[in-house]
C-alpha cells in the first residue's frame, strides 16, 4: 500500500504492523539503535532500587521514594519522546533526538498524569482476574502516542485510544503475544539481538497506530 507520494505504508494488520515496523528499523536503524539503548540507560536507577525491595534501613527506604519520584516524574517523559521519535521514523519523518526529551518543555503534566492514569487504570483491570486488565492495557496502547502526537489532554488521549483500538483489540493482544518469541529470539543472539527485537516490537507498534490514524484520517476526508 502506498500514499500520494508513493511511500509505503502499512496495513493496519498485525503480520503488515511487523513487516513494516522491520522495513522502518532498517531504514532508521542507528537512530531506533541509540533510542532504545538511551531508555534502557534510563530504567538502570530504577531497576537497581527495586532490586532493594524487602531490605529495611532508612537510606533504603529514601532511595525507594526516590526511585518511585524518578519513575513517575522523570522516565515517562522519556518513554513518550521514544514513541514519538520511533513513530516520525515509521512515517519517514526527520528524526531530532532531542525530541527524547521534549516532554519536559511541552506536554510535561499531561505525559505525567497520562502514565500515571494509565498505570493505575491496568493495574486495577490486573485486580479483577487479569483479563480485563489484558483487554485495558490492548486498548491503550496508543495513548502516548496521541498525547505526543497529537497534543491531547490525558482523558482525551484514553477515550481516543479506545476508540482508535475498536475492532483491533485481538490483533493487538496477538501483536502483544507474538513479541514474547520475538524478544526470546532476539536473547537467544546474545545482547545485540535482543536490543534489536525490542526496536522491532516498538516499531511495529507504532506502524499500526500509523496505519488506524492514517485511515480514520482518510475516511474523514472522503
């Protein structure tokens, strides 16, 4: 499938989602490289203090709080710029890293209460017997990108994701389960294949919120 301009776009598929977010790393290789290992960087601290989880002293309890301050106000911003950066490279955009940290001069509350009411929203579902908490976080997946992309308020970015994902929730739940053998292989070549299994899933997440925006876009141009 092409556009105007005859650039390939995706289908809103799961198989077109990986074949084109695969296309796209390729293209955009080193920057989708330099993207993921920066976020991988960033998620150290927080890992480390989580690993500290069952000791009890004061400066454990002190660095806990401020891992969860990091996790809450500081990671986020970093996740929605990757999304966004790996999304201008799926539709063939110009890519600024300086965007990873966009979010802190723009759109730094709404990325912040958007990840926290996602967060607290899936955790819940995951209270109530794990499925509806699989069946919220497949028809938010495209909140990030909404309140990146399209500058939307957290509220408006959950409503809009889930009526973005309407219709799609088991092609992505299945995009969802096919990454788990992805990443698997990806391990199994050692740590360059596994960096380069987590880009692929990223872009292929982002190809499909590509191909449903461009559609709903077109139908209201008809």
């Amino acid at each position: 499938m092409e556009n105007s301009k005859g650039e390939k776009i995706p289908y809103a598929t799961s198989r077109a989602s990986y074949a084109y977010g695969w296309q796209q790393l390729k293209i955009n290789f080193l920057y989708f490289l330099v993207i993921v290992l920066i976020m991988g960087i960033a998620d150290i601290p927080f890992s480390k203090v989580k690993d500290m989880e069952g000791e009890s002293n004061p400066i454990i309890y002190g660095l806990q709080l401020l891992g969860m301050a990091y996790a809450i106000f500081f990671l986020p911003v970093l996740k929605y710029g990757a999304d966004l950066l790996i999304l201008r490279g799926i539709r063939n955009e110009p890519l600024e890293l300086g965007e990873l940290v966009l979010g802190f001069k723009k759109n730094y509350i709404n990325i912040v209460l958007a990840h926290l009411i996602t967060t607290a929203i899936i955790i819940i579902g995951f209270l109530f017997l794990i499925v509806p908490g699989i069946i919220l976080a497949c028809r938010l997946v495209f909140v990030s990108y909404l309140v990146m992309d399209k500058n939307m308020e957290p509220i408006a970015a959950l409503e809009k994701s889930w009526a973005m994902t309407k219709g799609h929730g088991w092609r992505i739940f299945g995009m969802g389960l096919l990454a788990i053998p992805i990443f698997i292989l990806g391990f199994l070549c050692f740590f360059v294949g596994a960096i380069v299994s987590i880009m692929w899933i990223h872009a292929a997440f982002a190809s499909l919120y590509y191909a449903i925006d461009r559609k709903e876009e077109e139908s209201l141009l008809a």
